[in-house]
C-alpha cells in the first residue's frame, strides 16, 4: 500500500466505520473532493516544502480553508451572512498558512470547473489582490443580502424567503402524526437505541440550563452525514420543539471536536483552551461577523462537541454554474478575498494574533504573494499525482480500509 494511502489510514483511524467509507467514496470522485478530505496531508507537506514566509502576521485561521468552506448561514441575529464557516482545524499561525491552501483550492478546483490554468492563475492573482486592498483599510465588514454580488447575491436572495417548514420537510417526516428525521443513507443514518437514549438525556439536561428549556424538548436523533474532512467522526443531527420559536421544530448539529490537523506543524505558541471545542468555538465567534444560532462548546459522554443550529449543505455556492462567464467568479474570488482578510482583522489583537497596524502593513507589502502563488500552482499538481495514487489503490481495495486493512497490506 503506497504512503500516500497509509498516511490517510493512520489519520483516520477510530472513525467510525461506515461514514469513514462515505468519506473515503467521496474522496475517490475528483482531486478537488480529495484535497477537502486530507487537510493533513496538505499541513504535513506545507511544513516540510512551503515558501518561507512565516514572517507573516498571525492570524486566528480558520485551518482548512478552500472553495467550498465559504457558504451562508443565519446567525443568532436571525439575519442571514456568507462567510467562511468551518473552523473546525483553526489555530494561530501566520496568514500565508491559510492563503495558500485557499489559492491551492483554486488551481486543484480548475479543472472540475472546466476553467483553464490561464484563467485559475488570474483567479488566484484577483484574490490576493482583494485581500490586500481590504487588508489596506484597516476595517473589518461583513457581506450580506444588501452588498452581495453577483453569484453570492443570487445565492442570498432566494434565502430570505424560505421559511424553516420547507427546510424541516426536506430533512423529517410525519410518522403517525409525529416528526421524525429522514433516516435517508445521505443525510442521515440511524442510531441504535442506546446513542439516541444517550442523545435525549443530553439535549434535557442542556435544556434545563437555558433561558427556554421547553425549545430544546428534544423529539429524535440521527447519526449526521456532512462534509467530506470529517466524516467519521461523531456527529448527530437532533430535532427539537423549538417551542417559542416563530418557525415551529428545529434542527440542532452536535459534532465532535478533535485535535487540529495543523496542531504537530505550528510552531507558534497556542492558548491552553480546556478543550477542543472550546477552540473551535471562539475562533468563530472571533472570526465571523456573526455567529451561527446556538454555536457553543459542550461536552457529551465525556467528549468535547460543537453545539450549533443546522446550517443546510445546500447554502454553499454552487461554483460550476459560473456558466463559462469568467466575471462571475471572478466576483465571487474577490469577495471571498475580502471575507478572509476581515475575518485575520476581525481577529487581530486576540490571544496573540497581530494587531491592525501589521494587518495594514502587510496589505501594503506585496512580497509574499508571488511565492504563494507559485506554491499553490505546484501543490496543485502533487494534489493531482497523489489522487490519483489514491483512486488506484481504492479501485484495487475493494473501496473501503481499515486500521487492520493497513497492517495487513504495509
């Protein structure tokens, strides 16, 4: 078995075994898929061969940021923002760290968007740009439905109008007249009685501690399907009465929060957080302009998990309808340019990170971008070479490993 699949085996070992083999059938469809799914292979690679720009300012990074970790949500304003939204890998480190994968994001994303490497590389250069220009001001903004453009825009608008009974239908059902989740094998998968006896007593015991316990009665639990970096691991979707709320029943997202990918790379020092999801949970409400609803860390059979609103999958950007029109993403890069460099100013002066001044100033310098996006161009193609390592040793396997597969195999 090659080191590149032994490297994935060993990371992934302790998930859970069949949402590990949806991650590992996902990572098998394109590199772009397969770049979201090795988030430590890209960390591993950066330490030992990136550009030597650490020199950087530090940012509050949200530690795996590509195409696809921007999307919307609603926040606990109850107003809907697209921002980046997965911290689930964030740490202190230099800017360049989260920049380069972004860019590395773009080439890899090419060719699944059928967007030649000329234009990628333009791409690329109008996102650097952006980032800097917003660097330059000095100020942290938002985007949201009023100064949206374009593909975001049109992403934003239909948003406002649905309400949260056409978003609970697509995910329940009535079941003799009572609300269920939609045990589906794509969305969801079923819980055995124990974990989901286990689930309830944890959503009562949290209710109790909130100013409206009766919005938190919970009705019934399912194993969540979500993502690509981290399926296997614990994570549950749960329906509640929502009792109060204007919108009738309401889905929660309660995930596991485990160890940073960059944490055996960054050499800075780092807060001593009481646990994992305490982390992941003050990076984002340091990050974002606004929080998602509910977004707290808990602890469940003795494990630190992420508490938060459900956000639909289907509020990400859906890039492959730029429809051959280069404009279109091109003002989706610069927008998202402009998030990444709000949300390193947003967190600025935070348990380390670099104040405004430097932000401002490393807006200014243009140094570091040619190396990044010489780095991020070649990445690319080692991203591409070991896919496609990868697919013919998953072809080869029967298309599914365990931690047993690789002792037997190495």
């Amino acid at each position: 078995m090659n080191n590149i699949v032994n490297s994935i085996i060993s990371y992934n070992a302790g998930r859970e075994p069949e949402r590990l083999a949806l991650k590992y059938r996902a990572m098998r469809q394109d590199a772009f898929a397969f770049m979201r799914g090795t988030c430590h292979l890209y960390y591993q690679d950066w330490a030992a061969s990136g550009p030597p720009l650490d020199n950087a300012p530090l940012a509050w990074i949200c530690g795996d940021l590509h195409l696809e970790n921007f999307g919307c949500y609603k926040g606990d304003n109850r107003l809907v923002y697209f921002d980046l939204n997965d911290f689930d890998e964030a740490v202190l480190a230099p800017a360049t760290w989260e920049l380069g994968r972004w860019l590395t994001s773009i080439m890899v994303a090419a060719k699944s968007l059928q967007l030649a490497k000329a234009d990628a590389t333009r791409l690329c250069q109008l996102g650097l740009d952006s980032y800097a220009s917003a660097l330059k001001s000095g100020k942290a903004r938002w985007l949201e439905r009023e100064t949206a453009k374009g593909m975001i825009r049109d992403l934003l608008n239909p948003l406002t109008l649905r309400n949260r009974t056409t978003f609970l239908s697509s995910r329940t059902k009535l079941r003799k007249g009572q609300r269920c989740i939609k045990v589906d094998g794509k969305r969801a998968l079923a819980l055995e009685p124990q974990g989901k006896a286990d689930i309830m007593a944890f959503v009562q015991a949290y209710a109790r501690q909130q100013p409206n316990p009766d919005f938190y009665r919970p009705l019934d639990a399912a194993r969540r399907i979500a993502g690509t970096g981290s399926l296997g691991i614990d994570r549950y979707v749960i329906l509640v009465d929502g009792r109060g709320s204007p919108d009738c029943n309401y889905l929660l997202d309660l995930k596991e929060a485990i160890p940073s990918a960059l944490a055996p790379y960054v050499t800075n020092k780092q807060p001593e957080w009481q646990n994992e999801a305490e982390r992941v949970a003050t990076v984002q409400h340091w990050a974002q302009a606004i929080a998602p609803a509910f977004l707290s860390a808990v602890t469940f059979r003795d494990k630190p998990f992420l508490f938060k609103g459900l956000q639909p999958t289907q509020d990400r950007l859906a890039l492959e309808l730029w429809n051959g029109k280069l404009k279109r993403l091109e003002q989706v890069i610069r927008s998202m340019g402009e998030i990444v460099a709000w949300s390193h100013l947003r967190g600025g002066g935070r348990a380390g990170s670099s104040i405004t001044d430097d932000w401002v100033a490393f807006g200014v310098r243009r140094d570091w971008q040619v190396p990044l996006l010489v780095y991020a161009t070649n990445y690319a193609s080692k991203i591409g070479s070991d896919w496609e390592k990868y697919c013919r040793q998953y072809d080869r396997s029967g298309k599914a490993w365990s931690e047993t597969d690789r002792n037997n195999k190495m």
